[in-house]
C-alpha cells in the first residue's frame, strides 16, 4: 500500500491526472469483480439452477463491489461478524436486529431472492446502492486526501 501510494503521488507529479488515476483504479476493481463474479455464477448455475439467472449474477457484482470498496482487510473482519451474527454460523442462536446494517447482509439476502425465488426485495437493493454511494464517496474523498498536491485534484 506504501509502494502504491508513491506510484500514485509520481504519476500526479509526473502530470498524470487524479481522477483518470482513481476512474482506472474503479475501473480495475470493478473488473475484477466482474470476473470473480461469473466464476462465482458458473459454479452456482451448475450446482443450483438459479431462477433469476441475470439478477443473481447483478446481484454478485455488487455483492463484490461492497466487497471491493471496503478493501480487503476490513472484509476479513466484517465477513466473519456477518456470517456469525446473521445466523449463518450455528454458533449465532439469536440474530439481532443491528446485523441489517452489515455491508453484506443486504447483498446477501438480494442473491438468497434471486436464486430461489426470481425476485428481489427494492428495499434490499436501495440499501445496497446506498452502501456502494457512501463507500464510493468515502473511497474518494480519501484517494484525493493521499494524492493531495500542490495541484490537487486539477485535471
């Protein structure tokens, strides 16, 4: 990440725009995401016919998306909370209503629809979109405080 960030600071220095910097680092994640995202379909269309087929792989995208914008060490923690309080570990007898703000519980329970059911809950999906807007506003705000320079954020 220390190595990263110096890259990150040359390449503005060098004259390398800020936001094409941080519209290709996205772009990479989502990418990415994409593609761990129809690996992860694959495996479930060939063990369980979903019954929304493009809705369950939408839905594992942005399940990868939180995944991606949380970063990889805050998801290690937070997966592990959320498997074991939203009752998905048989340690977790009773799930408290605080585990419907986890990050992944909403993507959880939107892929849970459109796998066995073909539908999905709105008030699931706005809730996912509303943690990928405020993940994507905070990912911004601390890419341009890391790559603050004598320019900033000028294109």
């Amino acid at each position: 990440m220390i190595s990263a960030r110096a890259a990150d600071r040359r390449l503005v220095q060098t004259g390398y725009p800020p936001r094409t910097l941080l519209a290709t680092r996205l772009a990479t994640l989502g990418g990415v995401t994409v593609v761990v995202a129809a690996v992860n379909y694959g495996v479930l269309w060939l063990t369980i016919s979903p019954e929304a087929p493009v809705l369950t792989f939408v839905f594992l995208v942005l399940a990868g998306l939180v995944y991606a914008f949380l970063g990889a060490l805050v998801v290690v923690f937070l997966a592990m909370m959320d498997a074991f309080l939203s009752g998905d570990s048989p340690l977790a007898a009773d799930v408290p209503e605080f585990v419907e703000y986890f990050p992944l519980y909403h993507p959880k329970e939107l892929l849970q629809e459109a796998m066995f059911q073909g539908t999905y809950t709105t008030g699931d999906l706005g809730f996912v979109a509303g943690y990928l807007l405020v993940l994507l506003v905070l990912v911004t705000a601390v890419f341009g405080v890391t790559m603050h320079t004598s320019g900033g954020w000028s294109a």
